[in-house]
C-alpha cells in the first residue's frame, strides 16, 4: 500500500516554524492559534515517523530530520503554488490587439500565438499586420501591443532582438539593367529609406521599379524582376542574399522592439511577456 501523500498545510506549518524559529511568531504569520500550529507540527511528524523539531524555552531549531525536510517542503509548496497560478491563468479571458510588421506576422508569429494560445484557451488576439512605423502612437486607441521596427538606438519600447537588413534577388541572377530596378515597401518603411539612401550614396544608379505594402515586393524579386530588402531573421527561402561583393552597398541593422499599452490588461500582459521571452531568445540569422 502507497504512503499517503504529504498534506501542503502541514508542510506550510513546518516551513513557517522553521523561518521563524517560534511556534508563537509562526502562529501570527498564518494567522492561526499557536495550539493548532502544534497540532500541525505533531501530525506531520507523526505521518512522517521522525522529530523534526527541537523545542526548548527560548527558541525552536531543526532536527537533523528537520534539515531534511525543510528543503524538500520548499519545493513540494513551490510547485504546489505555481501549479495553482498557471492553471489559474487558463481561466483569464480577454482580446488583445496586437500590431506587427508583415513578415513577423507570417513567417515568426503564427507558432508563437499557438503555443500561448493553447495555454491559454480564453484569450482572443486580433493581429493586424502592416508598417509599424506609425503604430506606437496609436497605442491604446487601436492596440494593446506593438512590435516595431526602428533604427539602432531607439530607446522607446523594450529590445527584443537585432535584425539586418539585407539585399535580396531570386535564385537566378536579375538581368543586367542600368538603373537597377528595386521593389520596395511605401513610404515610412524604414528597409525603403536605407535602401535608397545607401544607393544614392554608393552612386549606384537604381529605379522603383514596384512598390507594395505586402510580402508581394519578395514575389517581384524572385521571379527577377527587381532586388528587394528584406531582415535577415526572415529571409526569404525563394531568395538569396546580395552582399557588397555582388556590388550592393552596406546597410545598417535594425532593433526590433515591444511596444506596450500604458493601461494592459491581465491578458495582453500575459500575452506580451509571452512574445518578449520567446523573441528575445532568437538570434540573427539567414534561413
């Protein structure tokens, strides 16, 4: 026949007596009568078969089967409470708006949303895809959350991670053209600045050949027709990669950054420190 298992209640009794070294003290921390910390204190040393205590007139220390114990009680309560509190969040409800820039939302959200979503079943969360370079200053009004590209530097919102930007042209090599011909995002796309400043600068004479607020501009330059810019971290399997060696100027690196609501609600908090774990522990990388 199995032992019975310990009850967390006289586990909680004993840690209580054992931090403060007085039934007395330990008896006010939990609120209960110093008769019934005793009385909690005896039954887990009867369930148990050892003294776990030392009693004497000025102060109450472990036995040696105490100092055993008290580690394990430690642990046995940690996972009893953090067992309670993620069960718990399964239980919160609630829509969260959340803005991303448009290859985050199709190569790298979509698994990161279904694993927080299977965690928690009840919390619903629109995401709209886009420039973000606009959407931090609409924070509250039209989102709870914002994951924004910005320049190196940028000390508003919380770093996730570092992007590159890089040049990019299909498997085959872009017939030879003078201007060469770019597809780029609209205006206010960060990628779209750099790419024709770093042109201009390296005197490299270039067109806007297509210009496109979806992943459209990548369809463009893998059938040949135009070079394209996109992050590293989401490069493009139908692409490859250009470098000052191909002829195509440097350009800078980018930060990618959380943007939070002043005023979140328990699921957007929970849905935000989700994102900032898992996307801070991605690196750069060319796929």
């Amino acid at each position: 026949m199995n032992d019975p298992p310990l009850d967390p209640e006289l586990l909680k009794a004993f840690v209580a007596v054992a931090d403060k070294c007085s039934f007395t003290r330990a008896a006010e921390m939990l609120n209960r009568t110093q008769s019934a910390v005793s009385m909690q204190i005896k039954r887990l040393e009867d369930r148990l078969g050892v003294i776990l205590l030392h009693r004497s007139k000025s102060r109450v220390g472990l036995s040696p089967a105490g100092e055993d114990l008290l580690g394990y009680a430690r642990r046995l309560l940690a996972l009893n409470d953090e067992a309670i509190a993620r069960l718990g969040e399964r239980k919160i409800a609630g829509s969260v708006r959340l803005g991303v820039m448009d290859d985050y939302g199709t190569a790298i959200m979509p698994p990161l949303l279904a694993n927080f979503m299977a965690n928690h079943p009840a919390i619903h969360v629109e995401m709209e895809t886009g420039l973000t370079a606009t959407m931090p200053a609409r924070l509250g009004a039209a989102y709870d959350l914002v994951i924004a590209m910005h320049a190196e530097g940028h000390n508003q919102g919380e770093f996730l991670r570092r992007e590159q930007a890089v040049w990019a042209v299909g498997a085959e090599p872009i017939e030879a053209s003078d201007p060469l011909p770019v597809a780029l995002y609209p205006r206010g796309c960060l990628f779209r600045d750099w790419a024709m400043a770093a042109l201009d600068d390296a005197k490299r004479p270039w067109r806007l050949a297509f210009v496109s607020r979806s992943a459209a501009v990548e369809q463009i330059a893998a059938q040949g027709l135009a070079v394209t810019v996109v992050k590293a971290g989401t490069f493009p399997a139908r692409l490859r990669p250009l470098s000052e060696q191909d002829g195509m100027p440097r350009l800078p690196a980018a930060e990618i950054r959380l943007h939070r609501a002043g005023r979140l609600s328990r699921a957007a908090t929970l849905l935000a420190d989700h994102l900032q774990v898992e996307l801070s522990q991605a690196t750069d990388q060319i796929r």
